[in-house]
DNA sequence: ATACGTCGTTCCAACCGTCGGAACGACAGG
DNA sequence: CCTGTCGTTCCGACGGTTGGAACGACGTAT
C-alpha cells in the first residue's frame, strides 16, 4: 500500500475515519454505496462500519435497508471543537438581522488555521440562491470570508498563508501572491472583501467581513452569498457596511 | 489482546477512536497524559496522533509544549449528527425564556436510541448551580428529560428500553422495571417529568418535558436542572408547567 | 552544580491483527 | 426465469501494527 512520502498514519485508521465522513455526509448509506465511493473492497467497508459502530459513532438508522447514519456522539465532538464559548449562537442573531436587512443568504464561516469551515446559514427569500452544506471546508484565499479574516491578520500570517500554497478552485481563483497581496489591502482598505469574479464556486458572488475577538484577532467572518447574475458592484458599499456592522456587533460580545 | 466476547472490530482504528475522544475532552493535552488516562503505550498514542492529524482531526494547538487539540473538521460532522433540520437552533429561544421565568439552568438533551446527548445550556442567575460538560451522554431512564421522553413513546419502545437494562448510577436511580412503567405512567398523567431523587447525578433535581416531531414522536428534551437543596416540590407543578409550555413551543415550530 | 523525574520523539523486529477475494442467500426488475 | 445488486460471512496469507527501549531536552528538587 504505497503512498505519497513523510505518511506515517495507521492506515486501518486512516480508513475508518474516511468511511466515518462518507457516512457523515451521505447517510442514510448503505456497504455498497461508501465502497464505490471511497474506492474499498465491500468486506473492508462492512469491517469498518461494524468498528464504528462498536465504538458509538455509527448505528443502522434503516434496519430493513441496512442504511447507516451518525449517533448523537459526534455532536459532543463537534460542540468542543466549536467551543462552548459559543461564537456560532452568539453571532445567529446578528446573521439574522443581516439577512433580513438585505434578503442575501448570510454564511458563518470559522478559521481554522488555513481554511475555513461553513458552521451556519442563514437565507433570505429570493428565488434564486447560493447553496452550500455545513461543515464544507472553504479556502481561506479564495472566499470573502477568508479575505476579511486575512485582511485582519498581521503581515506574516497572510505571507504564511501564501506559503501553504493558493489552490486554484475556478479559472478565476486569485493564485498569484502580489495578486493576493494587493486584494488583502484592498480589503484593508475597504473594511470588507469583496469577491464578484467567483473565485472559489462558480457563479457565486460574495461579501465578508470579519469577526473579531477582544484583541482584535479574527476568530471567524460572516459573509453575504450571492448569485452573480443577482450581484450588481454599485450594491457593495451598501451591503458590506451592514455585513461590516452586523460582524462588529458580534466581536463587541466577545468581551 | 483479548476483550469480551463479541467484538470484532479494527483495534487499531478503536483506539484512535479512543484518543480523538479523550482529547476532545481534555484539548489542549500532551502525549503522556493521553497515554496515561487510556492506559495505552506512549509511542502507540504518538501514532495515533499524527494518524488523526494526517486526517485533519487534530493538530498541535501549542507547538512550543506539543499540546494537541481538535481541528474545526469537527464540527461539520456534529452539525451533521445533529440534523442541519436545526432542532437545537428551533430551541434556543425557547430554552433563553424558560430560563428567564424560571431563573434555573435549562438542558437541552436530544434522543439517541436509549440515551441522551446534552446538546445545549442555558444558565439562571442562581449562586449555586448544576454542571453538566456539553456532550455528555445521559441515560434515558435515569433523567426528567429522558422519563419524559419515555412517556411520550409507544409501551413498546419503552419495554426495549427496560429489556436493553436499566444502569444505576445513584443509589436513587430507577432500576426495577415495575418502578419505571410506574414513573413512565405518572410523567403521562403530569405531562412533565419530575426527577427529585437524584436518579443520575447526586444532589440535581430536574423536571423534564419532551420536544416532539409533527407526528408526536419525541425527538429532545427540556430540563429544569436544579440543585435538590433549592428543590421545592411544591413548585413542581408551575415548573412542569412553564417547561411544557416551552417544549410545546418548540414541537410547533418544526412543522 | 548535580541528580532525578518527566516530557516528546524516534526506531525496529517480531507478532498477530488485518485484508479482500470469493461465495452465500435475498431481493427487485427485466 | 434470469440477471444485477444488495448485505453478509468466511478464512488464509500477508504485512501493517505494536510497544519496549533509548534518546535529548527540560524543569525541579537535592
């Protein structure tokens, strides 16, 4: 079982957890199903499934189709990993009111070192909208969440962000670090970063802004999802000083 | 290595398993504690570490100490567990109010087969007050939230739960199986659970009252968790009954 | 200053747990 | 009736995993 250099993981391990996330993100599933997808022989899923069952995570959900699905134990997980502080409930009504001042779906992204995490939404009402699952990872390069929350970081952390490499997600995803570098102060400049060329998911415009702890490290940014054939530039100054307002007036509850 | 009968599952992955939960628990922790409290090998707990991290679980959270901590990954699969339906946001309102005209803490616990996920809190003002750590898992006959889960479900479901076994925790705690079907048929009477016995935690009394689903299936619940030196029988009734109405609440709001 | 305990980290050979192909009965659809 | 797919079970060979041992660094008590 050859793999790419410096891994050193248990690999029976490493196989479970993946068959844990397909479980997470597909159930209700069934063996068949997660050994097509994550590319393991049938008896191999079966095992792992059993394994994870036996260890809480997973039970039969569908006992007539044997469909697979999570127990309740990865909320505890996922609760500490949030932290009890709570800046997800803290910023729901702040996300609320912003989606209702703009009728714009409102994401809650959180860092998490180079990337981020979708850990709510919020929608407006129009009949077209921006959709993505929670818990999706978004690069932190290529969102306008993740703009707002670098242009909050000092110098050295943007560079170091460089540093890990700027994937390209659409042909239009900024790749080139004086390109990133000149979007960071421009978002600087701003306040709030502006994404209209859909650099992460096609046809998806977005504004960000930052949400600050008490020493003004930015913990986590909410964004304003749009549609590009909804999305008109005269209308950014606008929204993003309600995204701007809205983050602030959460950042002022974090002590 | 030989465990009780039965169990067929990966070890290696349960153990990985293990020490993703203990350090769940216990982030920001070091490699010897972890080995320490899971009673495993110190170099065996290393691997299982930087397995984790190869699968973006954990990372270090303080490099200067090596001290391991959970990443955001986390949180996308609680968000999962817990249903993206929202039970717990639907709740959160209603749980802040009955908190306010009760001025006790207020569980939210959901239902996981025969247990419960405490999946939310909310504090009174009171100088003394119960703790339980988010996450934790609670059993469902031995908890107000957990008895007026049990009044809302069918005889039979309730005999699984007898014939699954009824766990002591206290010396209080409901074990004989006559004694339950007696408390699950005075919770139906009352319409709200009363725990004034210390049946799981010592010295926290509870009134619990049920959250249920568009077809009355009871999927969480509400408790009033409160200190038995503070426990007044004599309120019980206007407790259960705000607690109710709380719950009620709620069940509506989800279709 | 010295000795001691604990920390995190690395290495490696023997062992035994894991792997996955193969085969099973059940089921649904053609 | 046949075919494809489902979930499940079995077992021998293979190699991934195990954990004791040893390392240097650090902090503390002697």
């Amino acid at each position: 079982m050859s793999r790419a250099a410096g891994e050193t993981g248990v690999q029976s391990a490493l196989s479970t957890l993946r068959i844990l996330e397909e479980v997470a993100r597909r159930q209700p599933v069934g063996v068949s199903e997660l050994a097509r997808v994550a590319e393991m022989p049938k008896s191999s899923v079966q095992r792992y499934l059993a394994t994870l069952q036996q260890a809480g995570w997973l039970r039969i959900v569908d006992p007539e189709r044997a469909r697979w699905g999570l127990t309740a134990k990865p909320i505890g997980i996922g609760l500490r990993a949030a932290g009890e502080g709570g800046l997800r409930e803290a910023a729901l009504p702040a996300m609320r009111a912003l989606s209702r001042e703009t009728d714009e779906t409102v994401h809650l992204a959180m860092r998490d070192e180079n990337s981020l995490v979708i850990v709510a939404r919020r929608d407006g009402t129009q009949t077209v909208r921006t959709y993505v699952e929670l818990g999706t990872v978004a690069p932190i390069h290529g969102t306008a969440s993740g703009l707002s929350i670098l242009a909050k970081l000092p110098d050295a952390e943007v560079e170091a962000v460089i540093a890990a490499g700027l994937a390209s997600h659409t042909d239009s995803t900024i790749v080139d670090a004086d390109a990133l570098r000149a979007e960071v102060a421009a978002t600087r400049d701003r306040g709030y970063a502006v994404n209209a060329a859909s650099w992460w998911r096609p046809h998806v415009a977005a504004i960000g802004a930052a949400i600050t702890d008490s020493i003004g490290r930015p913990l986590a940014a909410f964004a304003l999802s749009i549609p590009t054939v909804r999305f008109d530039s005269a209308d950014a100054p606008r929204l993003g000083a309600l995204a701007v307002a809205a983050a602030d007036q959460v950042s002022d509850l974090l002590d």
